[in-house]
C-alpha cells in the first residue's frame, strides 16, 4: 500500500519534492519505495530528469490499476475500522527498554482499567527500532529519551525531566568520617567508581556532558549496557551514578540507594512522545500520555525523595 501511494502521488505531482510533502515522508524514503515497485512490476515507471519527472508508458498502464487497488484497499480498511470499533479496539505502543521497566506495569492496569474497551499492544525496544515502526503505521505512537524531530514524524514533549544523582546510602552517609551536610555534592562521590552506561550512547555523552560542567572528578568509571543494571549496582555499594529522573521509579525498588543534591542545576531531559505525520492520532494516545505524566512528571522535584524515603520506611 504504502509503494503504490508513493507512485500515485508522484504521478500525480509530477515531482517527488511536492510527493514527499504530500506523504509526510522524506524524498529519500519515497525515491526507495518507488525503486521497490519498480522492481517487483519489472519496469522503469518514472524517468526523472534535473527539471521534470515523466510516467512512463509502463507507468500509465500501471497507473489504473493501482488507484482501483488503493480505492478497494482503503474501503476494506474502513470497513475493518468500523467493525472493530463496534467490538474492541487496539491501541499500539512503544516504549524505550528504562519506560518499558519502570513505568508501564502501572500504566497498563491503570490504562485498562480506564479504557476496558480497548485492547493495548505493546513493543519494548530503542529508539532506533521505534521510530520506523511510527514511521511505517506499525505503532500509533512511541515514547522514551532523545526521540528526533524528524520529517514525516510529530514530535511532542510529555514532560520535562532531567539528571539525579544516586549513591550507596553506605558510602553517602559518611564520607571520610564527615557528615553529609558537611561537604558539598562532589566530595560525596568522589571516592567511589562512577557507574555508567555504555560509551557512546545518547544517555552516557548527556552525563558526561553534565558531569564535566559541574566539575565532578571521576577516579574510576565502570560501564554497564542497561539502567537497570546499572542501579542495582549501586543499590550494591558498587559505585554512584547520574542517572535520568525517570530512573527514580525504579529506585523505589532497592532500600540501599539514596538521592544527592547536585552541584549545580540539572539540565533539561525531555521526555517525548513521538506520532506519524498527517495521520489522525488516536483519542488513547493522549490518555496515554496524560496517565505518563502524571506518573512522571514531578520527579525532577520533592517528589522523587519522598518517592525513595517510602521505599525506605517499607
């Protein structure tokens, strides 16, 4: 479906600039769909020049058929859409690996809860395989970190978090035989390795941005591939960590871990959900969101500490 309505579009355009705008997708990603028709049919449909796009004679015999084609295809569409409005809907999610952990179990029972009619489909992987997944109409919407503002995608804040510093309760108690409240941010984890997630993602240049700014002297560094391995290293007295305020909910489940102050003010982390352009987006979508929000938008406050001292208190 999606080749042949790049091919109606550019035939109808005569230009795959005004065709790519009209899908909502890149110039690149519609030159590669009609490649594919093309090769499936065994024909050069468009000859394409520095100042016009022709159809060719194997177009025009193509170009019937695939509007009769797309025309059945989108009345059975709607037809299906109908029907299964009147039973049970379906909505598709995606969430990064740390919101699939933390956030989703008391998302989904809250979600079905509010929305019994609807049928909730989940897909937990990074960002790098979400996105085409939107792109494509595999998923109504996605969600997680440093999410693109991309052409063909519709990129929407959810809330603005950013970074908590996580140590031993152990180790932060006393640092060289001193009080907490004695020394400042920096003295209170330089001991210790610094646990970090793997060398060149998006997360670990993030903090080590954050960390050089604010001074923060590292005598070891040890890298693990997940945020949850990560604190529960920490929960261990392996080491102390910067990670996302989001990370916080999962803090909640170790009684070893405390919260720091920072040096200085956290830098923005926004928390996106990103949706296919030019498509209507599902009613669920933003109660979706909204429910995220409210889950996770006072973390980066008073909120988080009293979040861990509970997990403490239990």
């Amino acid at each position: 479906m999606r080749q042949l309505r790049a091919f109606l579009a550019v035939a109808e355009q005569g230009n795959f600039t005004r065709a790519a705008q009209k899908l909502h997708v890149t110039q690149a990603g519609l030159s590669a769909m009609i490649r594919e028709l093309e090769s499936q049919v065994g024909a050069q449909l468009f000859v394409r020049t520095t100042r016009r796009v022709d159809i060719t004679e194997a177009g025009v015999s193509l170009l019937p058929y695939a509007t009769t084609a797309l025309h059945n295809l989108d009345e059975a569409e709607r037809h299906l859409g109908f029907l299964i409005d009147q039973g049970q809907r379906r909505l598709r999610i995606g969430l990064t690996p740390l919101v699939a952990s933390t956030v989703l179990p008391a998302l989904c029972r809250r979600f079905m809860q509010a929305q019994p009619q609807i049928t909730l489909e989940i897909v937990d992987a990074d960002r790098e395989v979400l996105q085409p997944m939107v792109e494509s109409g595999d998923l109504d919407a996605a969600y997680g970190l440093f999410f693109d503002s991309k052409f063909g995608l519709v990129r929407s804040r959810v809330f603005r978090g950013g970074l908590a510093l996580i140590s031993p309760k152990a180790e932060s108690d006393a640092v060289r035989g001193e009080s907490v409240s004695s020394v400042g941010p920096q003295e209170q984890v330089c001991a210790m390795p610094l646990l970090t997630l793997r060398r060149g993602s998006l997360m670990e240049r993030f903090i080590d941005d954050f960390l050089a700014t604010a001074q923060y002297s590292v005598v070891e560094r040890r890298e693990v591939r997940h945020l949850a391995t990560l604190i529960a290293l920490v929960d261990a007295g392996m080491g102390w960590a910067a990670i996302p305020t989001i990370g916080l909910l999962e803090c909640r489940r170790f009684s070893n871990i405390q919260k720091l102050p920072l040096a200085t003010a956290s830098p923005n982390l926004d928390f996106y959900c990103v949706t296919k352009a030019g498509r209507a987006t599902p009613a669920a979508v933003d109660i979706f969101s909204s429910m995220i929000e409210k889950e996770c938008g006072g973390l980066a406050g008073g909120g988080a500490l009293q979040g861990l001292t509970r997990a403490k208190r239990h």
